[in-house]
C-alpha cells in the first residue's frame, strides 16, 4: 500500500522551493546545474546525443525532468519518443505549453514504474534522495523494462575523497547529498561510458539495466 512504501521525496516543498527560485532568480531556474550555459560548458550534451546514436535509441524517460527549456530541448530527439516526468505540476505545465508535441506528466517517479524506455536520464536526482529511495527508484527503473540507464554521481572529487570507498546516508528528503552509484550500496558497477562535468567535479555514466 502506498502509506507502507518510503516517503522519499517531500513534493510540497519541491513546489514551493521552485515557485521561489522563478521569484528569485530567473525563468525555469530549479539549480545552477540546469542552466543553460553550464550544461553547454559541461559537454553533457554530446555526451548523450552520443549515447543516442551508438545505443539507437528511440525512447528516453526523462526523469524528473525539470524545464525542458533549460538543456533538454538541444538533445537530438528526431525520431526519439521523449517523455518528462516530474513532481511540480507547474513545472510540467510549463512543459506543456512550451513543447505541446512531447510527453509530460506529472507523476513520483520513486513510487511509479515508468513505461519501458530505451534509456532513462536520472541528471540531478538521486543526490536528493535516500540511500533507500535511491534503491527504490533503481529497481523502479528495472521494473520498467526500460535498457539503459544514463545519471549523475560522484567519485573522484577532492571535496568528498569517501565517495571512493562509501555512500553516506542523507535524512532530508530535500537535501544534497554526493553519491557514488558504481559502489555499495548501489553496486551499478562500472559504467559502458562516462562523461566528467568540470565545471561540478561529478559525472554521468551510463549503464545497462
């Protein structure tokens, strides 16, 4: 039942803290790692544009996706069925007038299995999240049927040499919180491809389902 399940993420304050970073801020501001010149310096996008290519996909989850606006909308998406989930339902609104001919819902992406997709993005996700919400959402993904699974983490950063070795647990549902997804307790292994972001000293990797 769905009172039994993790109570991961705190939707009423991911609504209101983005309601304030568009008073505060800018238009679609959710965090320095989605605005659009730091993406671009980061290289992210040919990075998965690659992944797109070499992997042939033709179906992405994007999850949660944020303001497509931001970044998403330069990914190479001819002949790609892009769908974005996310909590905020301004966010996808936002999502939908902008962008009326791709899929955005309003939906937890840790309590739902998502439709099967060639590849899931997680960018900028599972640092918010409990080691056991993390778990949660991995085998969500799984159970998806989905095959590829591209997301941010962290390794090899000066700021958190544990990373190498151990994950840390969070006790905030609205926290940050560096994760290494290649160790215990996530195990994902090393990934098929990985791209390091300097501008944060993380990276994404891609990994198969």
């Amino acid at each position: 039942m769905e009172n039994e399940e993790l109570d991961c993420i705190r939707r009423d304050a991911w609504i209101t803290g983005i309601a304030q970073n568009q008073k505060d801020y800018e238009p679609n501001f959710v965090g320095y790692g989605s605005q659009h010149h730091h993406v671009i310096s980061s290289g992210l996008i040919p990075f998965i544009n690659k992944i797109i290519k070499e992997y042939g996909v033709t179906s992405i989850n994007d999850a949660a996706c944020g303001f497509f606006a931001n970044w998403t909308h330069e990914l190479e998406l001819e002949g790609v069925t892009y769908t974005g989930f996310d909590i905020v339902p301004d966010t996808v609104k936002s999502n939908k007038e902008a962008y009326p001919h791709l899929n955005f819902y309003e939906k937890d992406v840790v309590r739902n299995v998502l439709p099967p997709a060639d590849l899931v993005i997680a960018r900028d996700f599972f640092f918010h999240l409990t080691n056991d919400c993390i778990l949660d959402t991995l085998a969500k993904f799984k159970a998806s049927n989905s095959k590829y699974l591209v997301a941010t983490y962290h390794k090899e950063d000066p700021n958190y040499p544990h990373l190498l070795t151990e994950n840390p647990d969070m006790h905030s549902q609205i926290g940050y919180v560096p994760r290494n997804l290649e160790i215990s307790p996530f195990n994902l292994g090393e990934p098929l491809q990985v791209h390091y972001e300097t501008a944060w000293q993380r990276y994404m990797g891609l990994w198969k389902l």
